[in-house]
C-alpha cells in the first residue's frame, strides 16, 4: 500500500520504563494534559499542608492554654485573699517578681484574660444586690450563705475574714426589705393621687418571716386602687393580724393608710360581704368610715353577692340546707361521671322573652370573653363554656368535658359546675324520687336553677364588660 504522506507512531516510555504508542500530533495535547494535572495536585497539596499547619497551631494553643489552667489552679490553691492582686502583678512588697508558676497570657493571644480582682466587703452581706438578688429568686437564708460563701472560696479568700452566718444574711435581708419599702413609700408620697378606693382581704398564709415558719397566720392584704401610675392597684402591705375580726382588719388597714398618707383620698371601701367586714356595729367598713370620720362608698364585691343570690336564695330554698362538709348529691354525680354518655346533651329551652334576650347577649359576651387573648382561669372558663353548651351554642374550643371536681361546700363554684352538667345529664341518672330519700341523692334538677343562673351569669358577664 503506499505510505503517502503518513507518519508512522512514535514509540515513547512512560513514567515506568513501558513503551506506548502516541498518535502523531497528539504528544503536546498530552503535555498539556498532564501540566493541567500538576497544577491540581500541587493546589491540593499545598491546601493539605495549610490545614495541617493549622491544626497543629490550634493544638499548641490548646496546649498551652490546658497548661496555663492548670498553673494557675495550683497557684490559687496556695494563695489566700490577701495576695489576690498579685494574680494581675506578680511581684512582692519589694517590687521583686515573685517566682511562681503561673505565666500571663501573652499579648496576642485571643482568650480572654484568666482572672479578675474582686473587692468584697468584710460584711459581705450588708450588700443590697445580693439580698435583693435573693428575695427576688426566693432562695432562704441558708441557701444564699452557702452560695455566697462558695463563691468567696472559690476565689481564693478566707472565709474566716468575713462577717458571714444564717443569722447575719437573715438580719440584712430585712433591713434590705425595709430599706427598699422606704424607697417605694417615698417614691410614691411624690405623686399622691387624688382620690383613691381601699381594698383589703383576709388569707391564711404559712408565716415565713416569723419565729416559727412552720405556721400559718392571719395576714391581711391592703392596697388602694385608682392612682394613675398604678391601674392594677397599690398593695399597700399584708401585716400578720391575731384575729379576722372586724376591729383587727379595720386597725391594720388604718395603720397602712396613716404610714403611706393617704388618709385623706379614700374615698369608696371594698371588700366582701362577710360579718366581720360589713357588720352594722363591729364590721370593718363602719370602723373605718367612723376613723376616717367621713361618708365613704360601699363597693361590696358582687361576686359574693351572686354567690349569696345563687346559694340561699334558689338552691337552698328548693333543695334545703347540705349540713355534711361534703354534698352527697355532688358525690353521687362524681361517682357515677364514668358511667355517663356526653354525645347528646340536654339544652335549656328558654320560653321567656325577657330570658331569651338574655341569653343571646350572654352567649356574644362569653363568646368574646373565651376568644380573647387572655382567657380567665380554668374555673371560670369552664363555668362560660358549660354555660354555652347549656344555652345550646358551641364554645371556641369545641364541646369537651371535664372531670367533676371538688365538691366541698365552701367551693360556692361547684354548685354552678355541678348543677349544669346535672341538668344536661338527668335523663341518664334515673333519678326516682323514693330512692333519692332513701339514698340522699338528688331529683331531676329544676329549671329554676338554670334560669336563675343563666340570670347570674349574664351579671357576671355584662360586668366584666364593663
């Protein structure tokens, strides 16, 4: 065959001494080739070799740090209060450096500086920050000295230099507490308001600042409402009283008037409608309106008016006086709740007119009142939505049903929980009015309870409105 113009192929060696065959033309693609790869590796070296410098620059530096710490922990241990300053200065009186192990960080390096000089006082409790600190968070006595105590030693400094025991943190703690009522006391006699209404309401509380904590005390909660800087009120104080009666909670509430100068403001009393507050002789509201030697507002609290309304005036009259701690009726219910089928509820059908405009302006209110953004306790939420399932509506949540709950008299509350979901589940009970004697439990509930609390509720909502 003629050759023509064809070169024939070169025979080169590679790397390893074996021969191969390159096609004519193709030997400087090749080299390119091949320089294109050099240039890869070498790059991928190069960023090889900087991770591994780097690496090992953050190990020394961790090195070095681990071993500063532990110089340092050793250093400290041997130290007293008395010498913390020469951690920052590490010479002597006489200006000589001192030999010891502990090396300063050096000037480039981006940790934090080691240590900090603190200067305590020697009756480190007197501080107001610590025991403000300690009330605000509730730690007692011994809790804030064994912390503060702690933290002393761990800074090295000897706790037999300080003023430091229960009995010392307990001392200071009250005169902070008295210190900052003065405060507050003063701060508010700057801006006195002009009219104001005194509140006050007696609780039996556990005695935590008294000889023996153990107990429980009488105390008694006072503030005023009406000052514009305080919408939510003014407490006032809760001084521990020997006794409810209407003389002892007319006496510490005058006290807290006179020490706080608003004497001359109050001009409406509110509480609630026990003997002891609304007496006609001894009650607390006619010996303040006597020191005060004016006319004041009674603003008794209508909650305790409804419950009287809802208690004696309808549930008493139609089904007598309960004279056990615990309504036996109630208990049955509470027993048998398991048993009960919640599918189909019976509502209310109300004929009156004057009760069906009621109820329409009741359900808008509730309806509101459960979609806000701050709904009321859970007590009061579920008394508004049986309330709407009774009135045939569904509340925001949907239907759902709760366990019974107490069922002690003084829980004015019950009655009304109870009483609903008695009414909308008659038909399963089976009451029979000879077993009911018999037994002590309760007939069918009347109507008249629902339409007299339907009545309550729509007075509780269009108040809160209000």
């Amino acid at each position: 065959m003629p050759s023509g113009n064809r070169e024939k192929p070169t025979a080169i060696k590679g790397e390893e001494g074996q021969g191969h065959q390159v096609l004519p033309g193709s030997e400087d693609r090749e080299k390119a080739h091949m320089s294109g790869h050099d240039k890869i590796f070498e790059s991928g070296s190069q960023q090889q070799a900087e991770r591994a410098a780097r690496l090992q620059q953050r190990e020394e530096q961790d090195m070095n740090l681990s071993q500063n710490f532990y110089n340092f922990s050793a250093a400290t241990q041997r130290r007293t209060a008395a010498d913390v300053s020469t951690w920052a200065d590490p010479t002597d009186s006489e200006g000589n450096a001192e030999d010891m192990d502990y090396q300063q960080p050096r000037p480039g390096c981006s940790h934090h500086q080691d240590t900090v000089t603190l200067t305590f006082p020697r009756r480190v409790m007197e501080c107001v920050d610590i025991c403000s600190t300690a009330d605000r968070l509730g730690l007692s006595d011994n809790q804030v000295t064994a912390l503060v105590s702690a933290t002393l030693k761990a800074g090295g400094a000897d706790l037999d230099k300080f003023v430091i025991s229960t009995s010392t943190t307990k001392r200071n703690k009250m005169l902070t507490r008295y210190h900052i009522s003065q405060e507050y006391m003063a701060a508010f006699s700057e801006d006195p308001p002009k009219y104001a209404a005194l509140h006050w309401d007696g609780k039996m509380l556990r005695d935590v600042l008294g000889s023996d904590p153990g107990t429980t005390s009488e105390t008694l909660a006072v503030l005023v409402s009406g000052p514009p800087a305080y919408p939510e009120g003014k407490l006032l104080g809760v001084p521990v009283i020997d006794s409810s009666t209407g003389t002892a909670q007319a006496e510490a509430s005058m006290d807290l008037l006179e020490a706080w100068g608003l004497t001359g403001v109050i001009t409406a009393l509110v509480f609630d409608t026990t003997a002891s507050n609304s007496g006609v002789h001894r009650g607390a509201a006619k010996l303040l309106e006597q020191q005060l030697d004016r006319k004041v507002f009674y603003l008794a609290c209508r909650h305790h008016i409804l419950e009287v309304l809802v208690v004696d005036a309808v549930w008493e009259n139609l089904f007598g006086k309960v004279k056990s701690p615990e309504n036996p009726w109630f208990k049955h219910f509470k027993d048998v709740w398991t048993d009960l089928t919640t599918d189909n509820p019976t509502t209310l059908s109300i004929r009156q007119k004057w009760l069906n405009k009621k109820k329409k302006e009741c359900k808008e209110i509730l309806q509101e009142i459960l979609r806000s953004e701050k709904p009321p306790r859970a007590d009061y939420r579920e008394m508004a939505e049986l309330t709407l399932i009774v009135l045939g509506d569904t509340p925001p949540r949907g239907i759902h049903w709760s366990r019974p709950g107490a069922i002690h008299q003084a829980r004015w509350m019950a009655r009304n929980l109870y009483s609903m979901k008695m009414f909308m589940f008659a038909e399963q009970l089976e009451y029979d009015e000879e077993k009911c004697c018999e037994a002590g439990t309760p007939q069918p509930l009347p109507r008249t309870v629902l339409y007299t609390h339907v009545d309550v509720i729509y007075t509780c909502c269009r108040c809160s409105c209000k």
